[in-house]
C-alpha cells in the first residue's frame, strides 16, 4: 500500500487534487507538498476531536500541534498555496480525519488525494478505506524525511536472529557518513556511550533552553484547548513551546552553543526542578516536522569538527537520532500491527492512580511525574528509569503503561513512543529492543539523582515500611518472571545474589514487596472518557 515517491512525477498533467497535511507533517519539504502544485491542488488540514482523544492528550501537547499547524497554514498560504483549514470549533466539523475528508472531497470536487505516509498504524488503516469510500485514487507516499524507509528498514531486519541498534546505527553512520573518517568510525570508536554518565549538580551555569513567549494565534489555541479539553491531564501555562520552524531552529541554536558540549557526559543525570538539564528538548519539532533531523545533525558534526563540541557529545547525540529514533520508527512498522498488544511478562496490575495525580510520597516519582504534568517533557532516563522502570517492576499492565506515555508527552506519536515504552522500558516484547530488561533499584537512581535526599523512603533499605519501594520490587520483579528472565546470560549475577540472599531474606523482600503493591491505588479512567 506504501508507496515509494517516484521522483520524477511532479503531478503536472493531473487532475486538481486534494493535498492532506497531517498535524506532524508540518516540513515545507514534505514528500506530498513537493508532489502537487500550489496553482492547482489544494492543501487540506483538519484540526478534529478524535487525533485529540483518542487517547486523552495533555492539553499543552494538544496546544503545540494545533497552534503549529496553524502557523504552518499561515506560512503556506503567504506562499501562495490555497490551504483548506478546518478549524476544531468549526460547527460542520465532523471530529475525524474520514469525515473531514469525506466533506472536502465533496467541497472542491476533487477525484485525487495526495497523502504522505501517516506515522500511525492506525490512521494508515483508516486511509486504506478512503478510495473506495470516497471513489477517489489515492496517491500514499513515503515519508523522506526518515533517512530509512519501511522497507529498507524490513530488507535489513530480513534473515537477522537479532535487531539490535548497534548494527544499525552503524549502518545509518555509513549511509549518512556522519563521524565517519573514510570507512572508519571518527575516533576509532563507534560508540561513546560509556564516557555518558555522569551525575550532574545544580549551578548557575545549568544551561536553559530557548523558551518563545506564546503570541496571539497560540494565545487562541490555548482558549481553544482550555474550553474544549478541561479534563485532559496537564497544565496548558507557562506555554513554552515553539510553533514555527523559526523558533524551532532558535531553540536548536541555543542547546548547541550551551548544552551541546556537555550532553554526553550529563545525559542519564537527574536533578530536583531542573527538567531539562543538558538536553535538546527537540523531540516535538523533530516529530511533528518542523525540525529536520538529517540537518539537526549535520550541524552537531559540523561543531565536533570546528572543535567547539568533543567526540563523545556528538556521537552521543547523533546516535539518538539516527541511531535510536530511526530504528524504533522501523520496529514499530515492521512489527505492527500486534506490537501495541504485546504482554510478555502477563503484567496485569492497572496504573496507580499517582501516574496522573502525581501525589506520591517516592520523591523520583514525584518529580517525574509532576515535571510532566506541568512541561508534558521529561527526558529519557526519568522516563525509563523512574516511571517505566516502576511500572515494570509492579507489573503494571503494558498496554496501560502505552497510553499514559502516548497521552501525557508532546513529542509522543506511537511509531517512536510504541517501541520505547513497551519494548525498551516494559520488556514486554521479550527482548526484541533489548537484551535484557532496564530494571534498577532505588541504587541506580540514588546514583544518578538528587531525588532520593528529599524521600521519605530510604534508599538503603530493601525491606520495611520505610524502605525504598524499588529495592524490594526489583528483587521481587526478578523473582516472579524467573521462568522468563533467568535463562537471560546477561541477569545470571543478580539471579546468583538472589539466591545467595538466603531463604530467610528472600521471603522478607516479597513480603516488602507485596504488602507495597497491595497499598497502590489504580487509576480510574474519568467517567465519559474513550
Ligand atoms: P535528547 O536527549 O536531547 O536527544 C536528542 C534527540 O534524540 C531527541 O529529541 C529524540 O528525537 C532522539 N531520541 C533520543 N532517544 C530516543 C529514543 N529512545 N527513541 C527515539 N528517539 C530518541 N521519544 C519521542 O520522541 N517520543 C516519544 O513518545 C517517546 N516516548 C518514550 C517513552 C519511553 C518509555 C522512553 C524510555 C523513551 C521515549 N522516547 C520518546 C525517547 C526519549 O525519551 C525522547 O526522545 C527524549 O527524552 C526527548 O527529549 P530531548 O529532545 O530533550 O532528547
Ligand atoms: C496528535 C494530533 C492531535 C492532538 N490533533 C490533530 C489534529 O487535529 N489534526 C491532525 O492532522 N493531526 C493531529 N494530531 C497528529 C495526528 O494524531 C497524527 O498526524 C497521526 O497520529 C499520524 O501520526
Ligand atoms: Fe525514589 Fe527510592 Fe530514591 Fe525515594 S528513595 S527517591 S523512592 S529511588
């Protein structure tokens, strides 16, 4: 059904067609803007309440992709496109993507829709029905922006025991010659990974991002989103996203001269109200298109190579991006659909309620939860580390763990969130994204953070009232998904201290741990919710 581009097609000599622009297609580049004709064709966008609710987004991430869509709108139409923008308060507004096409098609007569590849499976199924509903062709084309397609992705998964990122980040450092010295990694050393993780400290010289103040158009989509979307989690103020490729760029500009140098050796650190430590906070604007990743990271080589940023900075950050995002996007096409209902572990427990009232007394959790509540951002290690790692280690059900990181994250679209949350962080894909579960004590983030100085839990302790609710899971964890974890070769030394625990300890720590589970509270889906 995906078709590739063909490249010398322009669309000239066609019949007038309807091009559909997507909320996170928003790049001038994009493969279906580049195909049609601005004297011809007709750009469609549609803001409708189904993408909203699907699953409940947080408001500012509802906020974000309405008020760029938008500005996008605006900036086609100043070039002198013809752009159908149906707005969500619309009174003839249908709520959903078939019905708004179902309207327009009727609206401008046209026989011929131009679309880009949808990033979800989900819309994908629903475009499949679109030509003989509305007897009209449809021309599906992939989506470049990704610098691999869904099937070269499938002709180098075909015939491997194993999908590892390594090997395929290695692929993409060729294919892209990113940090390469002729056919050699830059450095000697593919990866720099293991120079990444330092503890950071609070100081006046912790790096901010580039906030844009919010202007009039966003100001109404804020309105908008505080009217129609009351109950979804999150606050919608301070709103300090970018809503334009411009303002994107500037938040860019600003990590690569203050945080860029050290984002490798910070990166898994965690500090109490510092949400955004040495990070990008790019993830929206990469996800929704007004960023472009291939360029975002020739412009990091290009500051390793002017010697303003070290080797393990860059490497480190381009290996998220060609790396890590580019690999999940191709598992998630390769594996779907089935991947969203995946449960190798059986985890049954619903989410505790604290996942979105943030009322807990674990201080990790606490601040995880509310920095997301508040910025609908948290970065990767508070989202494996602390949420994820819990989830997994009370055996919370995968499938509830995927909607709160799809709902609750502005840079949350199922093709990069799917893959991340149930295969990296739940282990609940048995280990297709990773050779082992990313299971930690409290230990770990001891480590990595300042949180556990401000808990009423103690780090220390693995059992009692006041010990530190993930030392115990984490034992527990291991314990009751023994069948199914300790054949792993890489879990055979803590499996080995478990045992060497004694009866005595063991039989203390599920004790711990069973009488915490029984104390959680699950989370009830408000009332009228899909
Ligand atoms: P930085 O740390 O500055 O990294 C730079 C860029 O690398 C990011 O902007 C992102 O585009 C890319 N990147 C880094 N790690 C990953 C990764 N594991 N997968 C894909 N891209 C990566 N990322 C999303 O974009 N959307 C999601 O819905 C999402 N859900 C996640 C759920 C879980 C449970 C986990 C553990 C991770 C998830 N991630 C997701 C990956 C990662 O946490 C975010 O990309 C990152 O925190 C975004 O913040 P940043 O832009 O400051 O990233
Ligand atoms: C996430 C989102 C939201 C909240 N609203 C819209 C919308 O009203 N119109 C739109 O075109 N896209 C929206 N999106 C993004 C879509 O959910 C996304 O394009 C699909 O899931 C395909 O990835
Ligand atoms: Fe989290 Fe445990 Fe530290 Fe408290 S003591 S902050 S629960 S890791």
């Amino acid at each position: 059904m995906m078709t590739d581009e063909k490249t010398d097609d322009s669309g000239q000599g066609k019949d007038p067609a309807l091009i559909f622009v997507l909320g996170d297609q928003l790049s001038r580049g994009l493969s279906a803007l580049r195909r049609a004709d601005p004297a011809r064709d007709v750009v469609l966008m549609v803001e409708v309440a189904e993408e909203a609710t699907y699953v409940r987004h947080h408001k500012k991430k509802i906020a974000f992709i309405f008020s760029a869509m938008r500005h996008f709108a605006e900036d086609l139409r100043a070039e002198g496109w013809t752009v159908d923008y149906v707005r969500l308060d619309d009174p003839a507004n249908s709520g959903s993507f078939t019905g708004e096409l179902r309207r327009a098609v009727a609206r401008h007569g046209v026989r011929r829709v131009v679309l880009t590849e949808p990033g979800e499976w989900r819309v994908l199924e629903a475009a499949r029905a679109w030509p003989e509903a509305f007897s009209i062709s449809l021309d599906l084309l992939t989506d470049d922006r990704f610098l691999c397609s869904v099937a070269e992705f499938g002709a180098w998964a075909r015939g491997r025991k194993q999908l590892r990122m390594e090997y395929f980040y290695r692929e993409m450092r060729r294919k892209t010659g990113l940090l390469m010295a002729g056919d050699e990694p830059e450095g000697g050393q593919w990866n720099y990974d293991a120079e990444n993780r330092k503890p950071a400290k609070a100081d006046l010289f912790m790096p901010r991002p580039y906030q844009p103040q919010p202007d009039a158009l966003t100001r109404e989509v804020m309105e908008l989103v505080d009217a129609r979307f009351a109950g979804h989690f999150g606050r919608l103020e301070p709103f300090r996203f970018a809503v334009t490729t411009a303002e994107a760029e500037q938040v860019f500009a600003t990590f690569v001269s203050v945080a860029l140098p050290r984002f490798g050796d910070y990166q898994d650190a965690m500090l109490r109200g510092e949400p955004w430590l040495y990070h990008s906070v790019i993830s929206p604007y990469l996800n929704v298109g007004l960023l472009d990743p291939l360029t975002v990271c020739r412009t990091v080589e290009a500051e390793y190579r002017a010697g303003r940023v070290p080797l393990n900075a860059a490497e480190g950050f381009i290996r998220q991006i060609i790396g890590w995002r580019e690999y999940v996007r191709g598992i998630y096409w390769l594996k779907m659909p089935g991947y969203t209902s995946v449960n190798e572990l059986q985890a049954r427990r619903p989410l505790p309620d604290f996942y979105w009232t943030g009322q807990t007394d674990m201080s990790c959790l606490r601040e995880a939860i509310g920095q997301t509540r508040d910025e609908a951002y948290a970065h990767h290690i508070q989202r494996l580390m602390v949420t994820g790692n819990f989830a997994m280690l009370a055996g919370i059900d995968p499938a509830q763990v995927h909607e709160w990181y799809l709902a609750v994250y502005a840079d949350a679209f199922e093709w990069v969130e799917a893959p991340n949350t149930l295969g990296m962080s739940q282990f609940a894909d048995g280990g297709l994204l990773g050779s082992k579960p990313y299971a930690g004590g409290g230990n770990y983030i001891n480590k990595m953070s300042d949180y556990c100085g401000s808990c009423r839990y103690d780090v220390k302790q693995r059992t009692g009232r006041d010990a530190c609710p993930f030392n115990a899971l984490y034992w527990d964890f291991l314990d009751r998904n023994a069948d199914k974890l300790r054949g792993n070769p890489r879990l055979g030394t803590v499996y080995a201290t478990w045992e060497k625990m004694g009866e005595t300890a063991r039989t203390e720590t599920r004790k711990s741990a069973a009488e915490f589970l029984a104390g959680l509270i699950a989370w009830k889906p408000p009332e009228g919710s899909p």
